[in-house]
C-alpha cells in the first residue's frame, strides 16, 4: 500500500470489545431463563477485524419475548449509551443496536427448540451449561448454486438494461444511476460465486470474497455519473462484464439461458438508442 492510501485510509477503531463481551456474558449467565450464549458473524469464524461489528446468539426459554428483549437491553446497557434500538423490525427474533461508541451489536434471540434446526458451524460459545449448542451438528452441508436463482438474475439483468431508452426518453438520469446500483449488485453476487467463497459474513465484507482479478474488473467499471453519454457507456460495461461470465456460469450449472429475451432486448436497445452489444458480449453469444 503506499503511503498516500496508508495516509488516507482511516483509523480503526480504538474500542476493545472483550470487556464488551464479558459484560454481556456475564449478565445473561446469571439469568436461569437465558439458557446458551453465542457469538456468530466474524468474531464466531474467527475472522474478525478492527472494523466488525458484535453478532450474538441467545437461546431463551421464552425466546424473543418482550421480557427477553428487556433483558438484552440491560445487558447491552452495562456497554455503554445505546444511541439506535431496532427491536425485531427487520425480523421477530432479531434486534440491531449501537452504541456511544460506535459498537455495533446484532443479537438473534431463539427458543431451545428453533436451535435445532441450526449447527454449531461459526459460533464461538460463550455459555452452554445444557449443552445446547455444542450438541448442534458441526456443519451444514454446503448450498449447492442454483440455477433458478441465477436465471433470475439474468433476467433480471435484461430487465433493468431494457429500460435505458425510457430513462433516457424521459431523461431520467438519477434514476439511471440507482438501475447501474442494482446492475453493480448482481455483478458482484455473480463474482462471489465463482470464487465459491465458504464464509461470506455480512454485507460489508466483499474483499476477502473475491480475486485480485475480480477486483480489477470491478475497479474498471466507469464512475456513476448522471449524463446522458455517460450512462449509456457505463450501462454497456456493465453488460460487458455481466453477461459473458453469467452466460459461463449458467452453462456450469446448468440454468436456462434466457436467448429469445436477450434477442429482442438488444434489438430494442438498437431500435431506440442505436446501441449494439459490447464486442465481449457478441463473442460470448457464438457456440
């Protein structure tokens, strides 16, 4: 790394979260409702950083019950101020909080009879005395790629980039930028799976699940900028990188190529753009 980019990127930061753990711990092992406990996320894997964030695994009597709830808080409270408290919004057993320091605490709260269906496989045990987690299977097989999943994908892909002649028509620039987002996205959920990545953690990891070579293809892409010119560009390299390796993994799993689709959705883009396919793309086509 060079001194600029050392100089630039930023200080990690300086909270310790052990004493954070052997607080939580503590307090939770004391309550005879609260039966195992958990970390998941990087720091269950083993592969934590300066920069990840607190993931918990409670196993409760009641499970993710209001008094449960209430008791985590005053857990997470022994921490220090807790400044954003999502109580099962996103799901009815998860809780995300953050606190004056900027910790950021994720706890799954579930019954001794949802652990079950779970393995032990990335948890680091905080607590156990019934042996509730360490009786889990050690792992899961693992997911087999799904060529349903990825046919939707493409077609999802063809779907977003036939709409480029009426974002252009009603000059709809900004909302342009937010379709090359969502094109960005199923490029790199495409380049996770080619590397097979066996512990893909959070949203915020992607470094550590991809190729020097796939991040040179995705530094490559042209910067989202809300122009006319300039987003036909970009929304032909994105193609340009998409469709050749999706077309390659289809044919690795075995997926349904969509042809008549991608047929007609160049035409169209030809019809009322006078764009053609990127040369990559028209050489990836040929049997």
């Amino acid at each position: 790394m060079s001194h600029a980019a050392e100089r630039d990127r930023p200080q990690a930061p300086a909270f310790d979260v052990d004493p954070a753990i052997r607080a939580i711990a503590e307090r939770l092992e004391a309550e005879p409702r609260i039966r195992a406990l958990a970390l998941g996320g990087s720091h269950g894997a083993g592969l934590a950083d300066a920069y990840s964030d607190l993931d918990f695994l409670v196993v409760a009597d009641s499970g993710a019950s209001d008094q449960t709830a209430a008791l985590w808080r005053d857990a997470l409270g022994r921490v220090g101020e807790i400044v954003l408290w999502r109580d099962r919004q996103v799901k009815p057993t998860l809780i995300n909080a953050i606190t004056a320091a900027w910790l950021r605490v994720d706890v799954d709260i579930v019954t001794p009879q949802q652990i079950a269906e779970r393995t032990k496989a990335g948890l680091r045990i905080l607590f156990d005395p019934d042996e509730l987690l360490e009786a889990l299977p050690a792992k899961a097989e693992k997911p087999r790629p799904s060529p349903g999943r990825l046919q939707w994908q493409v077609e999802e892909f063809f779907r977003v980039l036939g709409l480029l002649p009426l974002a252009m028509g009603r000059a709809e620039y900004f909302n342009s930028v937010t379709g090359l987002f969502f094109l960005r996205n199923l490029i790199t959920d495409l380049l996770i799976e080619e590397t097979g990545a066996p512990n893909r953690g959070g949203v915020l990891h992607l470094n550590r699940l991809i190729t020097a070579e796939q991040k040179k293809a995705l530094a490559a892409l042209p910067p989202l900028v809300a122009e006319r010119d300039a987003l036909i560009a970009n929304y032909l390299a994105h193609a340009a990188l998409y469709l050749p390796r999706a077309r390659k993994m289809a044919a690795r799993l075995g997926a349904r190529w969509p042809e008549r689709f991608e047929a007609v959705t160049w035409e169209h883009l030809h019809d009322t753009l006078g764009i053609e396919p990127p040369p990559v793309v028209r050489a990836s086509r040929r049997p």
